[in-house]
C-alpha cells in the first residue's frame, strides 16, 4: 500500500431539500491546486467563486464563516457546498477514479 497522500477528493453532491433547479453532481477536486474536474465542476467554482466574493456565509447553526480561499479550504468548500447540497467525500488519488471500483488492497 502506497505511503503517499492522496492529492484528489472525490466529491459526490446531492442537493438538498428546496434546490429544485440542482441535479446530483460528482466532481473531483485537488485543494492543493485549486482544481475541480467533472460534470458540474464549472457549476461548483461559480458557487465558490460567488461566495469569496460575499466573503462569509451564514452557516446553519447561524454563525458566520469567513470565505477568502475555497477552493483551497475544505471548511470554506464545505461551507458553500452546504448551501446546496449534502456533500459525500471521499480521497482518491487521481482526478476520475472511483473509490468503488477501487481494490482496498491497491
């Protein structure tokens, strides 16, 4: 088994109850690079990319969260996904791979 850290996090998005206009997405998403890859990845950035530019979001206990970096934050990325969707993580250590189809003994 491999010692290196995985550099990618596969990120299933279920939208939550009331975002009708939302469908399920999976992206990936290397916080080190700022990158996001996938179907629905543009769709991810422009909701990070809105909320640096508010630069705090109400979270749902009803504090604040400071946004200045999500694409390299996972509370910040966390935070704007919450808005929209449950959010299923997962580390895989290439951009596509999926987890599933992934021996545990790789």
């Amino acid at each position: 088994m491999s010692s290196q850290p995985f550099e990618w996090i596969r990120l299933e998005l279920l939208p939550i109850a009331g975002q009708d206009g939302l469908s399920p997405k999976i992206i990936w998403w290397n916080p080190e690079q700022r990158i996001l890859e996938g179907e629905g990845a543009q769709d991810v950035q422009e909701l990070a990319e809105s909320a640096k530019q508010k630069g705090s979001l109400q979270t749902g206990s009803g504090g604040h969260i400071e946004i200045t970096d999500p694409l390299h934050q996972p509370t910040e990325l966390a935070a704007v996904l919450a808005q929209f969707y449950w959010v299923i993580p997962q580390p895989v250590s290439a951009s596509g791979e999926d987890p599933a189809a992934t021996p545990l003994n790789a």
